[in-house]
C-alpha cells in the first residue's frame, strides 16, 4: 500500500480516539480501510484529516470537515454510529 506509515498513524489516531472515548471502529474492514485511506490522502494532500464523507468536491479547507468531527457524539448516541460509518458505540 503506498503511504503505508501515514495509514498506519492515521489508523492508530483513530483507533485510540475510539478507545478514549469508548467507541469502537466499524468491524467491517473494508469500510475502514476505506475511510482511513481516504482521510489519510486529504492529510497528504492538505495538511489535515478532513472527513472524506462530510467533505465538498473539490475539497474546501475552509468549510470542509475535519475528522472526529463535532457532530460525532451525537450522531453516535442516535444512530448508533457515526455517519461515516466509521465509529460505532461500543456494545460490551
């Protein structure tokens, strides 16, 4: 996978956001991997971690979404996940 080290720090980012706020990351790999990998080419390419989700096309570094995003807790406590898919509420 080219960029391999910055996936991996995104993913490692991500998945203790997740623990620290006791979330879980999607057990659907492929969904992740997905996400991650996109997220991970919009820090490449700007600097930041916006939400590939959330995000306009083209990107607007003023307006677009930066992941986790704000919205995140909420959407969690209705849907059970965030919109991305991405995190979920972590069921024991």
């Amino acid at each position: 996978m080219e960029h391999e080290k910055e996936y991996r720090a995104n993913y490692e980012r991500l998945s203790a956001h997740a623990a620290a706020h006791e979330y879980r990351l999607n057990p659907d790999e492929t969904r992740v991997a997905k996400v991650v990998g996109l997220m991970t080419n919009n820090f490449l390419e700007y600097g930041k971690y916006y939400c590939p989700c959330k995000q306009s096309h083209p990107l607007n570094a003023d307006k677009d979404t930066l992941c986790p995003c704000n919205e995140m807790k909420q959407e969690i406590e209705k849907d059970g996940h965030c919109h991305c898919r991405l995190f979920y509420k972590y069921t024991p």
